[in-house]
C-alpha cells in the first residue's frame, strides 16, 4: 500500500515544491506562527528537523552533526548521558528522543562526487528524467548504469532556448559502501547531499543522491489509522443519515395513508352531504314551487271579476315569472289600471301598439304583468 501512495504523492509533492501554491502557503503559516503565542507555536505547528552528517569520508574522529537555522547552521549539541560516546551513539540517542519527525542527511565532500553544470532545451524542463536517463553518458565520463545521479534546475531566462541544470553524479560502488555504513551503526538515511561549504560551515547543494528505495520511508501509520477513522466517522454518519431518512421515509408513507383514508371519509361525506341536499331539494320542490307561483285558479279568477263585460281574451300565457294576455276591448289602455289592482299582477304594461279590428271595431292588445311575490299578495289578501 505504502507503495502506491508514494507512486500518487510523489510526483505531487515534486509539483507542490515548486508551485506558487507551496510559496503562499509558507507565507501564511508564518504570519499564523506569528500570531500564536511562542509558548503554542511547537504544539500547534510541530516541524520536522534535519540533522546534517559531514566528515564522514574522512573516518568517525572527523564526523562532525550539524542543525541548520534559517541561514546560520550550529553543532548538534547533545545530553551528559551520551558525551563522549561514538557519534552515532549520540546521533541515535538524539533521534530517539526527539518528540518530531527527524531526517538524517549526509554531506559529502565535493571531491567525492561530479558536478557538471548543463545546458538543456526549454521544451524538457518538466521532463529531464526522461532525457538524462537516455542522454547521461554524453555528460559523465561514466558509464549510466555505474552512477546515481541528482539535479537542479536552473532559472529559464526569457527568450532563451535553454536553461542550466545542476547535474550531480555519483558511483554506485561508493554509494552503496555509504549506505551500508550508515546502516551498520543503525541509521537510516532521508537524503545524501553535498557539502558546497567548508567543514567549519558547511553549506548544502540541494540534490538527493540518495536512491528512492532506500530513503526513509515516511510513516503513514498516523495517516492510515486517520483514514480508517475517518472512514468509520463517514460510514456512522451515513447510517445515521440513512437511518433518519428511512424513518422520516416511514413516518411520511404513514401520514399519506392518514391523510389518503381521511380523503375518503371526506369523499364519502361530500356525497352523503350532496345526496341530502338533493333530497331536501326535492322534498322542498313542490311547496317552493307552490309558494313561488301564484295559484292558477287565483288569476283566472281575477281576472274573469276585473275585465269588463266590452272585453274579451283570446289567449292567456303563464309561466314561472310573469303573464301575458291577448284580446280586444273597447277602451286597451283602460285595462292597465283595473290590472294594476290585481293581487297577483305586478306593474302591467301594454306591450306593443294597439290596433283596431276592422271587423270588430275593437282595440287589439296584448298586456305583460310580472307577479308579485307570495309575500306580498299574503299581506294583500
């Protein structure tokens, strides 16, 4: 597993180093540093610590252990109980003890190592891996697979159609014989180095000729029980969210079915309601109709007293809101006031024009009435 995460974290930590992204980062840590008490600041932004191994070419009397400080670099001081004791002795008493992560890198003499500086085209600069890997014996006078190699790049000037790179190489023979005797006195490398500086201040160049397979590997115990943490933590949560999704789900299914009975009591009770609406329309549509319409009898009777004996009816219309009469008399337009003292009429009009019967010498009419309401002709009568 370790494997495949540093195939992922590898390259992104390559890009990451060199990206506007890392730049502002470190800027803003530091203004947060800034603001946390001194007293905080460890607990809060722990640092990993690089310690720095020179003279080791030179025997275990000559190794000196340095720390770097910003720009200033001080020998590793060490506690009584390891003074004077073998270097590595202290080194590993030292890392023992050390509450954060520590890297142990070696500084070799520039003599120990080749440094060529080298002009590549723009078009490679995110890929020189690629193109040393096929083109490294035109640089070295070794042979490619005799040699571990590192590089630095250089800064692309506008307009320039190559940059410099920094290459350093090493032979494999003597890196393995250093790797193996770190490893004998129990120390694992992070990184080998070269010391640019002198042996009283050393100064590092800034490659790694350490091969990938044999740097300290970082631990990812933390992180892998964070993940797993942190994948129970989602999977309690998605049962949670699940949990409480299905009961509401339950909890709705089991209003609808309220709610969908209660519609059909509703719907049945609407029916009932119609059903005896109707029935009381029924029942009731008689005696309305016999309360709204004025008795026939009445009117006949009416109007057989009211019309003069000069007058007579040809036809007679009733229906449910007014009456109309047709016929002749001697004097039409006297028959409005004699209806007008009727019970039953209401407001009656000649309609039309009135015209003489040349056979009958008579008026023709025809008279419209509304009739009043039952109220009324009841107080009338």
């Amino acid at each position: 597993m370790t494997t495949y995460i540093e195939k992922i974290t590898e390259p992104l930590s390559q890009w990451y180093q060199g990206s506007g992204v890392h730049a502002f980062m470190a800027w803003w840590i530091g203004e947060l540093k800034g603001i946390v008490p001194s007293a905080y600041q460890k607990t809060i932004f722990p640092e990993s610590l690089s310690v720095y191994v020179t003279g080791i070419e030179s025997g275990d009397d000559a190794v000196q252990i340095w720390q770097q400080h910003a720009a200033s670099w001080e020998q590793l001081t060490f506690d009584d109980s390891v003074q004077g004791k073998e270097w590595w002795h202290q080194l590993n008493h030292y890392l023992g003890s050390s509450d954060v992560d520590t890297k142990v890198t070696c500084l070799l003499d520039e003599s120990n190592v080749l440094i060529r500086s080298v002009a590549m085209p723009v078009v490679v600069y995110n890929d020189i891996d690629s193109v040393l890997s096929f083109e490294l014996d035109k640089y070295i006078p070794f042979k490619a697979d005799e040699v571990e190699y590192a590089y630095t790049k250089g800064e692309v000037v506008e307009g320039s159609e190559k940059f410099p790179v920094m290459l350093t190489t090493i032979k494999k023979q003597q890196l393995n014989r250093l790797i193996d005797q770190f490893e004998a006195k129990g120390l694992q490398l992070s990184g080998i180095d070269v010391n640019v500086g002198s042996q009283e201040l050393p100064a590092k160049l800034g490659v790694n000729l350490l091969p990938k397979e044999v740097r300290k590997k970082k631990d990812w115990t933390k992180i892998k029980w964070n993940v797993g943490l942190a994948a129970v933590a989602l999977l309690l949560v998605w049962f949670v969210m699940y949990t409480s999704l299905d009961n509401k789900r339950i909890k709705i299914e089991s209003l609808e079915n309220q709610v969908a009975e209660l519609k059909k009591d509703a719907r049945r009770a609407k029916l009932i309601e119609t059903e005896l609406n109707e029935s009381i329309q029924a029942a009731n549509f008689l005696g309305n109709l016999k309360n709204q319409t004025p008795s026939r009898l009445l009117m006949f009777k009416e109007l057989t007293q009211k019309i003069p004996m000069n007058t007579y009816l040809t036809r007679i219309m009733i229906d449910q809101e007014r009456i109309e009469v047709v016929g002749q008399s001697d004097n039409a337009n006297a028959l409005v006031p004699i209806l007008n003292q009727s019970v039953i009429w209401h407001e009656p009009q000649v309609i039309g024009n009135v015209t003489i019967d040349p056979r009958t010498s008579k008026e023709k009419f025809t008279i419209r009435s509304a009739f009043k309401l039952p109220g009324e002709v009841n107080n009338e009568s």
